[in-house]
C-alpha cells in the first residue's frame, strides 16, 4: 500500500498571509499561563475524516495477499475496475475496512464513502477520540480532516490549432463530429444543466459506441430534486454531499443538477457538443464547440454554491470518492477545475496519483491567486496543470468623456447615449458603505437611485460578480455602467444587465477625476465592435510558479490555454436565465487541455498520461498570433515559464510531437520522497525501496533548478513515438548568465526506443536569486521540434535549511555547496533555551500567548513537538502578527495531523500565538515552546571553520559543536554562511540537551 505520512488537515496558503482577527478561535485566555479546564474533556461534535488503511489501492496493488492476483496495470493500460480481479481485491479492502473499525470501536454506520480504487480506505463521521483511535489503530495509514476547496473560476478551437482546414479535428479524425470519438472524460465540479444543447444526444448509430460500452462501468443516478437524465452524450451523472454542503445555498440542487454554472461551462468547453449557436441575454454570442465534440461526458458533482452565490465549495471526502468512483466508471480524461491555493501533497493528489497509473489522463486548474510568485496550485507532476491566457477574438468598446478624453476597453453588446456620468462611491444608499457602495453590489442594494437614475455610473471591479454590478445599477435605474480595475488585471468583455464597458486602471482613475472635477460630467459608451487582438497573452489573474513544494525544480503550471471570457455552457438559475455565459479563470483553461488530452489519446489509446502530457507540452507555442513573443498581462514584460509553463497549447502539432519524456508510478514516488513526502508501503517507508530523486532530475519536459549552487547536471529520458527511425540534434538557448552543455549531443533512435541525455547548467554572471530563462530543442530532419523549457535561479550557496542535534555537548557537521570561488566564512547565533508556555487544554480549546521579536533578532519561532505527548495527540498553532492599531494579521500556520508543528518568523514585532489541542484521547499537558534568537554567540555553541576557501559547485564542510546545555531543554540558533561581505546563507539549528 502507498500511503502518505500523517500530515493531517492540509491550510490554505493563502491563509498564511490573509488577515485574520482573534474571534476567529475560541480563547480560553490571553495570558501565557491558561487556567486548567475544571471538568474532563468532552468530545467534540462530529466531523468527516479521511481515513487511508494500510492497504494498496486496485491501481496499484502489486500483489502480495494471499488468493488474489495483482490488479496493477502495465503503462499504457487502463484499469478494468469490472474485472473479477479488481472485484475480488476491492472485497478484500471491504474487509480491511470492517477490519480497523472493529478495532478503534468505531461503529460502521458512520462511513460515508468507501475507496477503493485510486485511495484505499473510508470517509466517516467522526468524533476527535474516534480518529484519534483510528489514527493508533493497526491497520491505519493516515487519517485527515475533510478539506474545504473551491472553483477556479468567443470559440477558442480555432485558436488552439483545432478548427480550420488544417486544423487536428479534420487532419486526425476527418470532421469535428468524429473528434474524441471512443473517450470518455470525467468532470469533477457542479454538475450540468442536462437541457443545455450542449448535452443533446449524439446522432446515431455512433460508430463508437462497442468501444464506449466494453469500458464504461458507470451510471446516470438523477438525483432527488430537479432530477437530471442522461443520453449518450452525457452518460453518466453522479453527486456528492457530505456534510450538508448542498444546503448552504436554498437554490441549490441535491442532484446531479448545475445551479451554479461552473461545472457545465467546464464540461460543454472539454467535450460539449459541436456547431451550438450560443445566446446570451438574447443575443447570439457565437458558435461554440467543446474541445473534443465527440468525447461522452461524464459527470461528477462536487461543488455546491456557497450562501451568497459567489463561489462555490466543496469537500474533499467528496472528491476522493468521485475521483475514485470515475476511474471506476471507466473515464479515460479527468477535468479538475478546482483548488485550495496549495500545491502540496494530500489525499487529493494521492488519488490522483493512482488515477494516473491507472490509464487517466488528469488536467488541473493552475489556480485564479496571481500575479504573485509561487501561487501556483494543484502542483504534482502526475497531472497537468494549466495557466490560463487570452484567445484572439475581443469585444471592443470606446468611452467617451464630456472634456474629450477617448478611452478603449471591452464588452459586448449596444451603445449608451450619452448621459450624466456618477460615481458609484458617492452614490451611495442610505446604511450603504462606501466600499460596497463602489464596487456597485445589488444585494442588498448599496445605490441611492436619487442618485443614479438615468445616469452612467463608474462601478469599481471587486468583491461581488462584475455582472452583478450592472444588474445593482439597472435595478438603481442606471443607464449604463463604466467598469474599472483598481488593480492591474484582465479586461473582461461580459454581457451586462445595462449597456457596460470594462476599462483598465488608468482610465478608471481618469474617469474619477473628471467627475471629482465638478461641473456636469457626462459620457458615452460605444456599441460593441469585434476584433481581433495580438494573443494570446498571460492573464493577470493566472496563478504563477514556482511551486512550493518542489522549491522551483519542477516548472508549474505545464502549460498555458484560453481562460478569459470563454463562452460556454451555465446555469441558468444563477446566471439570469441564460443557458450560456462567459466566464473567465484557469477553471475555464484546464477544460480545454482536458478535451485536447481526450483527442491525442483517441489517436494514441496505448499512450500513457505523461506521454499525452508531454506532447501536448513540447509542441507548446512560445510566441503570439503576431509573432511575437508572448507577453504577460500584469506587466506587459514577456512571458515567461514559470507564468505560462511551457506555453500555448497547440493542438495540431501534439498529435505527433517526435520524442516524448513519460514517466510512471516510480518515478513519481521518487519524486515524492525528493520533495520530503515519505509514503508507506505496508508500514514502510516506501522511499527505502524505490529510492528518492532531485525534482530537478524527475522526467518532465521541462528543466528547471530553483537552488543552484554553481553547476547541477540533470538527466532526462526520451522516446521515440513516430513511426521511424530519427536522428535529434539539440539546440539551446542558454538562460542569461549560464552555460548549457548537452549530452550526447546527438539522439538516434529507432521507433519504441529510448535515449537517456545529461544537461549541465552552470552559472556564469547570473544574478544571485533572479530567475533566468532559456531553452532546449531537439530537432530532427522530418520535421519535429521537441522544445522544453529551462528555469534557473542561482544561489550563493547550498545549505541545510535545518539541521538539528542532541545532548548537553555535541556537534554536527554540515555539507555546503558553494556557488561562487572564493572565501566562505561560517559563524553562530545561539544557542537560546526555549521559554515553555504551559497549558492543560481540552480537546478544541485554545490557549494563546503573545511574544515580542526585537529588532535584530536572527530568527523566532513557536513549536510543540511529538515528543512530549501520548501517540494520538493533534496540536495545532496559528500565528498572528499585532499591527499598530490593534488588529490581526495571520502569518503563520502549522496544522499537520500530529503534535510537531513549528511557525518561524523572522521580522521584529508583537506576535501572538494560538495553540489549539485539536484531536486526544483526554485533557493533555501543553507545552509550547517559543524562541527570539539574538545576533551573536552565547557562548555555547562552536562553528569551524570560521573561514575556508571554496570552489564553483564545490563542497565544504562547516562543523557546529556545542557545550554546556541543560539538559531535558531545547535550544535554538542560527548559523549563518558569508563569502566575506556578504551572507549567503543560514542552517537553523535544534539541538535536545
């Protein structure tokens, strides 16, 4: 069994840096030193939890249990979730379950769901005592609380190389009514709204259908309100509820049934039907057609509109088991237009993990959190993550002010005659506020219509629907609305309850100053004129690389596709009538690679999903419909990979890409053990068996080293999917300040083989901590270009982030790669004892604390540690910093599954620190420790040598020895690295006297 180390309720990482306010928690006092609770703990009401058991899912099960064969399939397979193998084996986790519930007295009415495909293991309702029972229980893997996420909210096939006389749909399958035939793809969201002609039947007799009906498993469940019905294009509808997620919203629909919308414009945009004449507001908007027009549908409902209809929601439990459920059902393509703002590893991406092993091809949004760097989500390797970009078709309208300023922006539909100009922030209703006034909110109505009937009124973009901001300015009896960014961000050409134009921040602030000005302000607003524009380009909004969790070795997002004002399919009961909108978001471009994924495996049934990965990736476009290169919106400086991966998707050029980097379950695990993820294999540590690998050297069509320290050689390996024998030369274009050297420098393989090569990067005059860009491309003479993209980013040096030791005296030695020649000196902060806030807490209580950080304090931390309680024990911390005016603002958070949670800061400040007992047996002894390192040795710590000489990539050892401690405390300093000048790095270090 492949199971992941007990990390526990995964935070959103936008959450460490959101602001925050203390009643966010139950405070059982300010002071350091809390009052023991007078009475015995009592449980906490009941919550879902995904338990994994010790168990290998069908997907990989490799055998090893008496009496069944292994279900595991070969690369290139799909798994046969009908097979009396798999039958047999998912009895015997049936089995495993009952198992571990008899023994954690956990009664068996509480499980909600069971997994057994790509996750091995139940969701149930539980106390904290019973999944802190669980947790301890023989048989147990892992056990996480049910994790919140959300959606990531002209024809574009054309665009992306699909449409056209030359374009895949009738270069590979003849027409576009062939195009995806024999596949199926699964969405994983809100559902459709079957009526939509998008979802009409196919016409028959569909020459695919023995191939659809020998692998699909699944069913169309209707559902209890609204009930849905299928057909053979849409052949299957499932829904997910747990915890009375469908109720936050009254309009919501306990079926299969899409009130929100997101899920049908995802759904109609992979596989929707083709040649749909689209209407909006009662006009045409265009003819639209999914990626892959031909392709079955099926649909798994996840996400439910939240109570203000603003987004919507879902659990985790929830998508485990569709997940499970739609490699079950037999889907070849998974479409996940959803995130938590995360691109770490948990029970989500375990299962996605196994859908890929198990033949499904998985295409995930890159996140809506941009233009920041390192916001990317949905980042592991074994799917494909996409950023979202503009397509070639826009809207265009022309403001005009009363002084005779012209401005252009976009929307769509008819002109506003000229009229009084307002602006929304002093138009304002009574009990309205001035933001809600501004950013023109219908409900409850925050427009005075004394002030804005018969007028055009500036409307701020944020908070609520940008249509929802024409629909409050109708509803005041506006005439028309100017929309305006505050910020940098995408324009959005929407259809508008009123006569609308989207304007950027510049125009937005010259439009409130001439009404400001005084006087009789007036404007006009043109009607809408089609064009087209130097596309694509990098939306601002798109979530940016690099990841987290690979520390920049592994480029996330893959690859770029349309995301901005899409029409699609919706729902009508949320989007005032209409059974199409335009939506924008990578919720809107990940369809897109998901229907092209479903195309290329069409063409290519044995390939494997990395292989389909790697095409599509490869044969990406790096410059516009101008040729030029393609540039990012937020600001207008050229694109690069960690904003758009490897670039725009071009469909036509994926279906033969030449050579292709495929990986599979090994080398995934590899990667999962080099990013410090450690999985267990029947209670083993799986990374003992399969090895670890750097994220640099993992297999993906992109290379990228986010830590180098002077020169890294990266290995990759290539196979040849065309039909003959072929000789690849490389050509690269070195990243600024870096040498690339490739070898061998020539690639010769017969169809089916394989080519292992080495590239060295080694830095010349390449800033220190700047990202620098560049290129690798094999070339043969019939015509392939295989590009892979090369991200760099130098360090001074290679360090331990985090070293630690034990005993009153001792010492440790530390391996430091040097990325420069010269002088490395080495010197010590610390060592400092930690002061130890006691609590007794109860299970959900909470005891705070606050600590000021002097100014030139090295490093702060607050911990707890496993050590110092019964197995079982769940402590979490959550840190704030106290801004001046009293205020909270959450900048730290460790919430894993077990008692070792730390929170560094490293800025002076009053911070405070809540530590809540989140699961145990009983009331338990909290002890939280918490440092302020000062600059300078306290004499009991040693570092040699103080001063070496280094060369360029070369290692060096530096020695921490320390004496004197006492013993039963923990210490904490910080080491810090200079090449003489300059500090180039520190190891934080924790020594248990």
């Amino acid at each position: 069994m492949l199971g992941i180390p007990r990390a526990g309720r995964r935070r959103s990482a936008a959450a460490l840096v959101a602001a925050a306010t203390l009643s966010a928690f139950t405070l059982t006092s300010a002071p350091a030193q809390a009052a023991p609770p007078a009475a015995a703990a009592v449980d906490a009401p009941t919550q879902t939890y995904i338990v994994q058991t010790s168990d290998a899912p069908a997907a990989t099960y490799n055998g090893g249990v008496a009496g069944l064969a292994p279900t595991r399939v070969a690369a290139g397979a799909k798994l046969d979730s009908a097979s009396k193998n798999v039958k047999a084996y998912r009895q015997h986790l049936a089995q495993s379950k009952n198992r571990v519930l008899d023994r954690a007295g956990v009664n068996s009415s509480k499980v909600k769901y069971d997994y057994t495909l790509v996750f091995a293991g139940f969701s149930a309702e539980l106390t904290a005592a019973e999944a802190d029972r669980l947790k301890k229980t023989p048989g147990v893997a892992n056990v996480w609380k049910n994790e919140i996420v959300h959606s990531e909210t002209f024809t574009t096939p054309a665009f992306v190389g699909l449409d056209g006389k030359s374009g895949a749909w009738r270069k590979e399958f003849g027409s576009p009514e062939r195009a995806g035939e024999g596949m199926i793809i699964g969405v994983i969201d809100s559902g459709f709204w079957p009526e939509n002609p998008s979802f009409g039947p196919l016409p028959t007799p569909r020459k695919d259908q023995k191939t659809i009906d020998a692998k699909w498993n699944g069913t169309c469940v209707a559902g209890v309100e609204r009930p849905v019905t299928c057909n053979n294009k849409v052949i299957g509808a499932r829904w997910y509820a747990s915890g009375n997620i469908s109720r936050a919203n009254p309009g919501e629909f306990d079926s299969p049934r899409d009130y929100y919308g997101h899920g049908s414009h995802t759904a109609s945009t992979a596989g929707g039907n083709h040649n749909v004449t689209a209407t909006i507001n009662g006009a045409v908007a265009g003819v639209i057609s999914g990626m892959a027009p031909a392709a079955r549908l099926s649909i798994y409902k996840v996400l439910y509109a939240n109570a203000a209809g603003t987004q919507s929601t879902g659990n985790s439990v929830d998508i485990v088991a569709a997940i499970d459920q739609a490699v079950a059902d037999g889907v070849d393509v998974i479409n996940y237009s959803i995130g938590d703002n995360n691109d770490g590893f948990g029970a989500v991406e375990f299962a996605f993990l196994n859908a890929a092993n198990a033949g499904v091809f998985v295409a995930t949004s890159a996140g809506n959190a941009g233009p920041g760097a390192s916001t990317v989500d949905n980042g592991m390797p074994w799917t494909t993550t996409v950023a979202a970009g503009t397509h070639d078709r826009s809207s265009t309208k022309t403001l005009t002010l009363g002084n005779g300023q012209v401005f252009q922006g976009v929307g769509t539909g008819p002109a506003a005659v000229s009229a009084p100009v307002v602006d929304a922030r002093t138009s304002g209703a009574a009990g309205s506020t001035e933001l809600l006034a501004a950013q023109c909110v219908s409900t409850p109505p925050q427009l005075d219509p004394a002030k804005v009937a018969g007028k055009i009124v500036l409307c701020e973009r944020g908070n609520n629907a940008r249509v929802d901001k024409s629909l409050a300015v109708k509803n005041a009896g506006g005439v028309g609305m100017i929309q305006f960014n505050p910020t940098a961000n995408t324009l959005n050409a929407d259809y508008h309850a009123v006569p609308s134009i989207h304007v950027d921040q510049a125009a937005g602030a010259a439009v409130k100053a001439y009404i400001a000005a005084g006087g009789t302000p007036t404007a006009t607003i043109s009607a809408a004129s089609n064009a087209k524009v130097r596309a694509p380009v990098v939306a601002t909004f798109s979530s940016r690389g690099p990841g987290p969790s690979s520390g920049g070795d592994l480029i996330k997002p893959d690859i770029m596709a349309p995301g901005v004002d899409v029409v699609a399919a919706t729902g009508p009961e949320s989007h005032n009538g209409n059974l199409w909108d335009t939506n924008s978001g990578t919720s809107m471009a990940s369809p897109h690679i998901a229907g092209i994924g479903a195309l290329i495996l069409a063409k290519h049934p044995n390939w494997s999903p990395m292989m389909v990965k790697s095409a599509l990736m490869t044969t990406a476009g790096v410059v516009d419909n101008e040729g030029k290169p393609i540039q990012d919106e937020s600001d207008a400086s050229n694109a690069n990979p960690l904003e758009m991966g490897a670039g725009q998707v071009a469909a036509k050029d994926a279906f033969d890409p030449g050579l292709v980097y495929d990986s599979g379950i090994t080398q995934w695990l590899q990667y999962s053990c080099g990013i410090g993820v450690h999985l267990s294999s029947g209670g083993e540590d799986v990374c003992d068996s399969v090895g670890t690998v750097d994220p640099s050297d993992f297999n993906n069509p992109t290379l990228a080293v986010g830590d180098l320290a002077g020169k890294q050689t990266l290995t990759r390996t290539v196979t040849n999917v065309s039909k003959l024998p072929a000789l690849y030369l490389p050509t690269v274009q070195a990243p600024p300040g870096f040498k690339v050297d490739v070898s061998p420098k020539l690639i010769a393989l017969l169809p089916g083989r394989k080519q292992t090569f080495k590239v060295t990067i080694t830095r010349t005059t390449g800033a220190f901590g700047e990202w620098s860009f560049g290129s690798l491309r094999w070339r043969d003479l019939l015509g392939h270009d295989v590009r892979s993209a090369i991200a760099v980013r130098p360090v001074p040096a290679a360090v331990p982030l985090e070293a630690g030791g034990s005993g009153a005296s001792g010492q440790t030695a530390l391996r430091v790669t040097a990325g420069y020649a010269g002088t490395l000196t080495a010197a010590g902060n610390g060592l400092q004892a930690a002061t130890v806030d006691q609590w007794t807490l109860a299970v959900n209580q909470t005891a705070t604390v606050t600590a000021t950080v002097p100014a030139g304090t090295k490093l702060a931390r607050f911990a707890t540690f496993d050590a110092d309680y019964p197995a079982g024990t769940d402590i979490d911390i959550t840190v704030f910093r106290q801004n001046a005016n009293g205020t909270l603002t959450q900048v730290g958070q460790s919430a894993g599954g077990t008692s070792e949670e730390s929170v560094t800061v490293t800025e002076a400040g009053t911070y405070v620190a809540a530590v809540v007992l989140f699961a145990a047996a009983g009331p338990v002894d909290v002890k939280h420790h918490r440092w302020a390192v000062p600059a300078g040795n306290a004499g009991n710590l040693t570092v040699t040598p103080a001063s070496q000489q280094v060369t360029l990539a070369g290692a060096a050892t530096v020695t921490a020895a320390w004496s004197g401690l006492t013993p039963g405390q923990r210490y904490l300093g910080v080491l810090e690295y200079t090449d003489g000048t300059t500090t180039v790095g520190s190891t934080n270090l924790l020594v248990v006297a």
